[in-house]
C-alpha cells in the first residue's frame, strides 16, 4: 500500500511538470491575444470565436506550420518544439498577426 501511494505521489508531480496549453481566440478578424510568451513543449490552442472560416500559419524556421481551414468553432492544436520567434498569419485575412515567443 506504501509503495502505491508513492507511485501516486510521482503521477502527480508529473501532471505539474507537463507542458501548458495557451489559448489564442481567432475574434472580429484579430488573435486574442496577438502576443504570447511559450515555453518549448507548450500547446497553443486556436479556437475560432468568429462565424466563419479562419486560417494560422507561420514560415518561420523554428515552427513552420498551417492548418489548413479551420472552420467556425473548431479547436486546432499546435505544438511549440523549438526556442525562438514565431509570427503567425491568417492566409484568409492578412491583417491577422500574432506573435509567439518561445523560450526553452
Ligand atoms: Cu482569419
């Protein structure tokens, strides 16, 4: 019994040291927020507030990604692998910017 309450201790710990998830809401044509700080292993989330189709990608080298179509209310997941500066547009609406850092 000693020894399972130790091992419950451990899954806990790891629970805490897991890597966090940011929300970024695609709303009225903009990111909320369009500035976020992540560390490497970090989830963002983009959630699409808005009545129609939306869009992230970024060229950048250290995260190179795009979603493709992400239609109203849909949650789309992107892991930040690497350290550094990622810029992140809406190819449907190109006044849509966001700006992630990543930190190690
Ligand atoms: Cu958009």
């Amino acid at each position: 019994m000693k020894r399972l309450m130790t091992l419950a201790a451990a899954a806990v710990f790891a629970v805490t040291l897991q890597a966090a998830d940011h929300v970024v809401v695609q709303k009225d044509k903009a990111f909320h927020p369009n500035h976020i700080k992540a560390k490497v292993g970090d989830r963002i989330i983009f959630k699409n507030d808005d009545g129609f189709a939306h869009n992230a990608f970024s060229d950048s080298e250290i995260a190179e990604f795009d979603i493709g179509m992400q239609k109203p209310g849909q949650d789309v997941v992107v892991e930040m692998k690497k350290p550094g500066k990622v810029e992140v547009e809406c190819a449907i609406h190109p006044n849509m910017h966001l700006t992630i850092e990543v930190e190690k």
